[in-house]
C-alpha cells in the first residue's frame, strides 16, 4: 500500500519528464492481469459485482441467433442496454443486442458512474433527468430489482469569481427544470463537507438529488426489462461484418449482420461498441470519428468521516472525488493523456497499467481538496480505454453513407450519464425517423464529411477536448485545434486587415476586427504535452483569452463600431462559408414543393426565405432558395437545366446537416433529382446599410433601383469586369446585396467593392456584429432560437409556410393540427434597462413562475439594450396567447439576480421592414 501525498513526492521530478514524451514514445502496455508498480498492488474495480465470467464458461452464444430482426444493436454497455430497453418500451420487440464477451465487458465495467444534474445545455439538462428517473425510478417500478442507484448529492467546487459565475448561469437555468441546487459560501461548504479544505475557495454549487450510477447493476437490470418485452440479448456473440446493399435508386442501405454464429439479416444496426466503434464502421464503410485514450482513477483505503459526502468536482484542479462507500475514488482530466492506438478486439474486463506520470497531477489536486489524503492508501487503481470526440459529445443518428446504420457511440467517459436519455431519443430515431428533442449536438451530421476520415482533425480535436474538458464554458470560446482546415479566397486579405477568425464545420470565418494588426491561428501545439513545443507570442490564443468572461468583452465597443457602422452606413461580410447547392433534375419541382415551407415556384429571378421541416413540423433548416432559368450551365454561378432549378443558400456551419436532411427526402419519397455542391467553388460577399446601393452602383452594371431591383430577387451581373449572382437580400435588417462569385473572381470583386466604398466610409465586419445585428431585428438562428423541435408557427415564422394554398409539404399535417389546437408554446422577444450582457439560458420567469429560459441573447447596439429570445409556456399549460403575453410581468434571471423584463411579440427594431426596402426616414 502506498499513500496518495508520497507517491507524488516520487514521482514529482520523474512526471515532468515523461510528461513531455513524444506521442509515438509511449508505451501502450495493456495489462489484464496484476498491476506490476510498487505504488499498487492490486488493479480492480471497487464494485462488489461485475459480470465478468470464469474463462472456462464460455461456449458460444447464450441464445440461439434469430434469422431476421428489426433493428440489431451492437455492444452490450450502456448505450446498447438503454437503446434496447427504449426500443422495446416503444413496442419495437423484434430487437436484437448483440455483445462480443458478457456485458459491459468493454469500457462499461469500470465507469465511475457518476450523475451529475445540471449542464450548461437545455437539452442536457433533459437528456439527464431521464437517465436519473430510468435507474432511480422506472426500472426498479418494471422490474422490483435496485439499480445499485445511490442519491449522496454533487458538489462543484469553485476557486475564482468566473467559475463561480459559471454555477450560478447553471443554477438558474436549473430551476426551470425544477432541479434544486444551492450556491454555498466557503464555511456552509465546510459545514456541509467537514473535510474537505475551503480556504482557496470562492464558493461551491450543491445539487442534492445528484448520485451515482452502478454500471453492472443497471445493465442487467436494463437487460431484463427490455427481454421481458420481448427483446434478446445474446451474449458471447461478436460481430464479424455487416452487409450493405444498394437500392434500386442506388442508395446503400444495412442488409444484414454477420458473426461466427450465423447471420441476421436486418434492415437497421446500431453501433453501441464504444472504443470498437470505428472498426465496426469500417465493416459497413462508415467513418466514425472518435479515438482511444486512457481514462483512468484510483480508489482510497477506507477515510474515517466519508461516508454520506456528495461526490465532487474540482473544475479548476481538473479532479472529481467521487464517494465509494467509506472511500474516495480519485480521477480527473490531464492535458496529456494517453492515446490508445492499437485497439485490441481480445480486451473485456481489462484494464491497464496505470501512468503515474501522468496521473499524479490529479492527487496534488485531491490532497489540495480534501487534505486527509495524503496519509490515505490507495486500494487498487483503475485504468480503462474510452472513447473521445473532437467535440467532447458523443456520436448519435443515422450515419450520411449507409442508411439503417444508426450511431450511438463516442460518449467521452459520460455513457452512464446520458445513456438513458440517448437511448430514448436514438430508439426514437430509429422508430419514427428523427428523435423527439433537438440532438443536432450530438448527430453525426453536425460534422463536415471532409473531416470526419481527416485523422489529424479527429486526434488533435478530441485530445483539445478532453483536456478542456473541465474549463469553463465561456459563450465565445473557440479550438485552438485543426484550424486552417477550410479557408475561403478571401482570408489572407481579411486577416491582413485584423480579422478574428471563428471556426465553424472547419471554415474559418469572420468573427470580428482588431485594430491590433493580424491574429493569425497556429498549428496546434498540445498545449505544450507531448514534447511539442508550446506557441510562443501566440495573438490570437491572447484576443481569445480575454473573451474568457461573462461579462462584455475588451472589444466589446469594437463590435458596437462594426454594428454602428452598417447600420448608418455601409459595411461588408464575408459570408463566404455558406452552404450553395443547385437543385436540379426531372423532379425538382416536386422536391421542392415538398421539401420547403414557402412556395419556391414563383417566376425565375425570384429568391424565398424558407424553411425545411421533419415529419413532426420541427425546423430542420431555415434557408434562401432563388429559382433558376434553365438553360445551359455556366458553373458555377448556374447549373444545367433543361427544366425546374433551384440554387440553396444555407449557413455554413449546418451546411453536412442540411445535404444530408435534402437527399434523405428526395431518397424517401423517390424524387429523380440531383444536388451538386458548389460551396468551396464560389465565395460570397453581403454589402448591407443605408449606402450599399450607391456603393455597389459604381460596381455593378446592373441598375439597382427598387423597380429593376426589388428584394427577394436575383440576377448574373457583372462585377468590375467579372460574372457573379447578385441577390438583394438582408441578414441584418438593411438594405443590402450579397454577391455570389466565383473562386477566382472573389479578390478582384472584393477590392473593387472596397475601393468604391471608401469614400462612404465602408468597413468590413463579421459574425459577431451579424449575431448582434439580427437578434436586434428580429431574425432568427438555427440551432439557436429556431431548432429541430421548434415548429414554424413556434418560432414566429407562420409567414415561411404555404398554409393557404393547397400544396403539400413535409410536416404540413402537424402544423395544421398545431394552428387549430393553439400553441401552447411561442418565441417572445425581452429587452431589459440594465446595461448587462446576457447569452441564452437566463430563465424567465412570469408573475415569478419559470415559463422557459433564453436560448439566444445579445446586445443591440442601435437599441443600445440587450435581448433576448425564448420560448415560453403557460404556467397551467395552456394556449399562450398574444395577451397571455401582453399581461403578465417578466424577470429574466441571470446568475441567480432577477432583472425586470419587457416581452414583445414584434421586433423593437424597424418593425415596419422599411430599411430592408431602402426606405430610410
């Protein structure tokens, strides 16, 4: 046995040498025996049962293979388990689990398990409560077995002012989900956890109900209520390929399973198998971005006064203490952690050698929390494989190159977790073609297919993930990882010129302007692990930095010029990312009528503002479609047509989710048509504000005015000398043009156009201002304030939808019953008098009752107030109507402090959409 504070004595001066080993000089040792240190001596998990079996039992599979199955779910962990279990409980009883060893022989075993309640995410907020109510509640109702559930509280540990603030945003965002929790100062935190040190402290957040989760306990518990429905599980099983067919439309689809036991033919996988996640896309051609890292925690000898403490999280130290009993297991996030490349088919109830190298960073911050540690033992030590993601959220839904083959991997250690609300929402997935609540975070498809096989993308992300994993989740926060992935014609310029670039579906874009000189993003560096030498002089990873608050940043006035500067005068946006596709085909009328809210078919020369929605009325996208003359191509500003043609204009950082969402439909209802990409092929330029038209009247050669130009049209024109699309449209609420132009004509346009606006005093300007410009007027973001489980009518966008004519669309039946029925939730718009930033999540409160929290928020510099935007429910759940709103009073609450609020059903900008027709009074 060794104590916690001397194995950091020894291993202080030898970890920061190792610490600084090169990627490919680690030894991946596996171990599946006994642990060899002298630190330990034994390696095993600190559960009293698992379901490890004797060597000697195995003899094929426990049941009999089935020829046929509706849906077979690969990996018997949590996510196999729960997806069962939802599968089953939603009547699907033909289902099939497949596990290679016994389950959660993988990575399941040896999870901490621990749940935590609240997240800086709506949607996980709710996908938590329901994997708390399945293993507290449901299961032990349907079955009469105890899940192994222990309720002992969750505590976050806060050691400066921004994480406290941090707590507090979670705080209110958790009592509009009536989860209790409780900011505590240093000494009720030391009343609460008596050893515990609180003299670094800044305050803590206690959640109560949060517990911990027994992983054997709760899969055979899963496991038996799911075969009590009629599901199978099979163990013993592994899965040796997958059979794809194509259709007669020539789409791949899942045909069947194979394994050394027989085969199942089935029209539906789902890939539950963790860190084999890749290989078992690999057997069906799917690329599944994640990787293999050492996941590791130690368990205490038992600590007198222990027992009945909240589990803990050290955000700051990057340690969690988690209670086992009358002792402490011990882990945490390192910046360094250890990869595992060569992924063993033969590991099931393995572990690894522990890194001590690496792991003693976490014990220096377990002894800094709870001081009796360092004369504590260590029983044993834990070291598995997890899987991680470039985004630190698991992989779900349908995969883009085999349909049937559904995702539910890549959880970042957190599988326990969410398993109960993913797996609800994937078997709805799988069951009615979309899941009940907005998963977009988590689809597979919110990634860029020419990344999702990149490897340095996926290993240089998910390691910047995991190591950020405990950092505070600031609004504009962006990677610092594989950058440069995507770059449009006119980045060099901009960035010469003091652009701040975001990141978004690996295009960098215009996030804002320094007058500092250029930011430029570097190759990624590990943070200094690994022996790679750490950025030195790094601007950019400096201006990010100070962003790191939640209160208004250092440029925040530089914003306010931007924003200022379009709305008086003239400014110019490099919107170049967007998504632009061209429908085409002997069916494109026919998708289009079906795919979009808004009729698309007037005359050529037109452009719509639309939107996409799923069999359920919920807003897939939000869109411009132009209808285009046919004729022959002129690419890549036309496509050829001899019929109907449509060109899509849709955000960039949506752009793999909408292609994906448009072909399922033309696949679904059989349309015969085509949709080509042409988005790195053409950049695109928005000249927006009072002078946009005299601006681009000395560029164009086309007349501007508002009878040979109206708004929603379009037109090839030429451009100092060359051809682009020309489209009077706005985002910001301004009269306005983008310009859509081809590659290698992007920079001589550009510099024309800024040439011709200097004398208007022309800037360029980025997303930031955009952000701000377009909740001040009142349009909406996807994924934002307009989401898969929004409907049109919802989010204030009736006016998108062709309800009075007689034309069908996806999701029209639903809107209709949702219109005849009321709305029993709809968008409202809130400013507030205190000069205060605000982000989304705030919750609102109605005659001092939660009704909904922001989703969106920012400051409106020509308002000069900050708005926000949210849904709302009726309190008794009633229809909210336009008086419901009208008489009741309105707090927002931010960081625990209420702020009176006034609610508008209309923007409190131009509300009459003069600007946006040139009409300037």
């Amino acid at each position: 046995m060794a104590f916690l504070g001397r194995a950091v004595e020894r291993l202080a001066s030898a970890a920061a040498v190792s610490a600084r080993r090169p990627l490919a000089a680690r030894p991946w040792r596996l171990s599946c025996v006994s642990y060899s240190s002298e630190l330990s001596s034994e390696k095993s998990v600190p559960y009293e049962k698992t379901l490890k079996q004797d060597p000697g039992s195995v003899s094929g599979p426990t049941r009999p293979l089935p020829r046929s199955a509706h849906v077979v779910v690969i990996g018997g962990g949590s996510l196999g388990c729960q997806t069962l279990y939802h599968l089953a409980k939603m009547g699907l009883t033909n289902v099939v689990l497949l596990e290679r060893d016994r389950l959660t022989a993988g990575t399941t075993w040896h999870t901490a398990g621990l749940l935590w309640q609240l997240r800086p995410s709506d949607v996980e907020v709710e996908l938590l409560a329901h994997t708390r109510k399945v293993v507290s509640q449901d299961l032990e109702e349907e079955t009469g077995l105890h899940t192994g559930w222990i309720q002992n509280g969750g505590l976050f540990i806060a050691s400066n002012k921004q994480r406290l603030d941090e707590y507090k945003r979670l705080m209110s965002l958790g009592k509009v989900y009536g989860i209790q929790s409780h900011v505590l100062s240093p000494a009720q935190t030391k009343d609460l956890y008596p050893l515990m040190n609180v003299d670094d402290l800044y305050g803590t957040l206690y959640v109560p109900k949060d517990g911990t989760m027994d992983p054997a306990g709760t899969c055979t518990t899963l496991s038996r209520a799911a075969s009590a429905r009629g599901a199978t599980v099979i163990e013993n099983c592994p899965v040796t390929g997958i059979q794809v067919r194509a259709d007669h439309m020539g789409v791949k689809r899942v045909k069947a399973v194979e394994t050394p036991h027989g085969t199942i033919e089935t029209p539906c996988v789902v890939n539950c198998a963790g860190v084999w996640a890749t290989k078992l896309g690999d057997m069906a051609g799917v690329k599944v971005p994640l990787v293999a890292m050492h996941h590791a925690y130690v368990v205490t000898e038992r600590i007198q006064g222990i027992q009945n403490m909240p589990n803990v999280r050290d955000h700051d130290a990057s340690v969690y203490l988690r209670l086992q009993g009358d002792a402490l297991s011990v882990g945490g996030y390192e910046h360094n952690p250890i990869f595992w490349d060569e992924v063993s088919d033969k590991f099931a109830f393995s572990l690894f050698d522990l890194d001590w190298d690496v792991f003693t960073q976490h014990i220096e911050g377990a002894i800094n929390r709870v001081p009796v540690l360092e004369q504590t033992g260590i029983k044993s030590t834990v070291c598995g494989p997890e899987s991680f993601t470039a985004d630190h959220k698991p992989l779900m839904g349908e995969a883009p190159e085999v349909r049937g083959f559904f995702l539910g991997c890549g959880f970042n250690s957190a599988g326990m977790m969410l398993g109960g609300g993913c797996g609800r929402e994937l078997a709805h997935w799988i069951i009615h073609g979309r899941p009940e609540k907005d998963m977009y975070g988590y689809d597979i498809r919110r990634f860029h297919n020419s990344l999702t096989d990149n490897q340095r993308w996926v290993r240089e992300r998910s390691h910047e993930s995991y190591a950020k994993n405990y950092s505070v989740v600031f609004p504009f926060d962006e990677p610092l990882a594989s950058r440069n992935m995507r770059k449009d014609p006119f980045h060099q310029v901009l960035m010469e010129q003091g652009c701040v670039f975001q990141e978004r579906h690996g295009w960098e874009r215009p996030g804002w302007f320094t007058r500092d000189g250029p930011a430029q993003v570097k190759d990624y560096d590990y943070y200094g692990a690994y022996e790679v030498k750490k950025n030195q002089e790094y601007k950019y990873k400096e201006l990010l930095g100070k962003e790191y608050t939640f209160d208004f940043p250092p440029h925040h006035d530089l914003i306010k010029s931007e924003c200022l500067s379009c709305r008086h005068g003239v400014a110019v946006f490099n919107m170049s990312y967007f998504g632009k596709f061209y429908l085409t085909g002997p069916d494109a009328k026919k998708a289009s009528d079906w795919l979009f809210t808004a009729d698309v078919n007037k005359k050529p020369g037109s452009t719509v503002y639309t939107c996409m929605l799923n069999k359920g009325g919920g807003t897939e996208a939000d869109l411009t479609v132009s209808r285009l003359e046919a004729g022959d191509a002129n690419l890549p500003l036309a496509p050829e047509s001899t019929g109907d043609a449509y060109y899509l204009a849709i955000g960039g950082g949506v752009a793999e989710h909408n292609w994906n969402h448009i072909q399922g439909v033309l696949q679904d209802q059989g349309f015969r048509c085509r949709l080509t990409d042409h988005s790195e092929n053409m950049g695109m330029i928005s000249i927006q504000g009072p002078k946009s038209r005299q601006l681009l009247q000395e560029v164009l050669d086309a007349d501007l005015s508002d009878q040979a130009f109206p708004f929603s049209t379009h037109k090839v024109v030429n451009a100092a000398g060359h051809q682009v699309r020309a489209m009077r449209l706005s985002f910001v609420g301004e009269l306005g043009w983008e310009l859509h132009i081809p590659k290698d004509s992007c920079l001589p346009v550009y510099h024309a156009v800024m040439a011709a606006g200097a004398k208007h005093g022309v800037i360029n300007s980025g997303y930031r201002a955009i952000d701000s410009l377009s909740i001040e007027k009142g349009y909406r973001h996807w994924h934002a304030d307009l989401r898969p489980d929004d409907t049109p009518l919802e989010a204030g966008l009736a006016f998108t939808c062709k309800m009075k004519s007689a034309i069908p669309f996806q999701g029209r039946d639903r809107l209709e019953k949702q219109k005849e029925a009321g709305l029993k939730r709809r968008i409202v718009s809130f400013t507030i008098d205190e000069k205060v930033p605000m982000f989304g999540l705030e919750a609102i409160f109605y005659n001092g009752l939660p009704v909904g929290h922001l989703r969106r928020a920012d400051y409106g510099f020509f308002i000069d107030k900050t708005i926000g935007y949210g849904y709302i429910r009726c309190p008794d759940g009633g229809v909210v109507s336009a008086d419901f709103v009208k008489s009741g009073e309105f707090t927002l609450e931010r960081m625990g402090v209420a702020y009176k609020a006034k609610a508008h059903l209309r923007s409190t900008f131009d509300p009459e959409n003069k600007r946006v027709k040139g009409v300037y009074d």
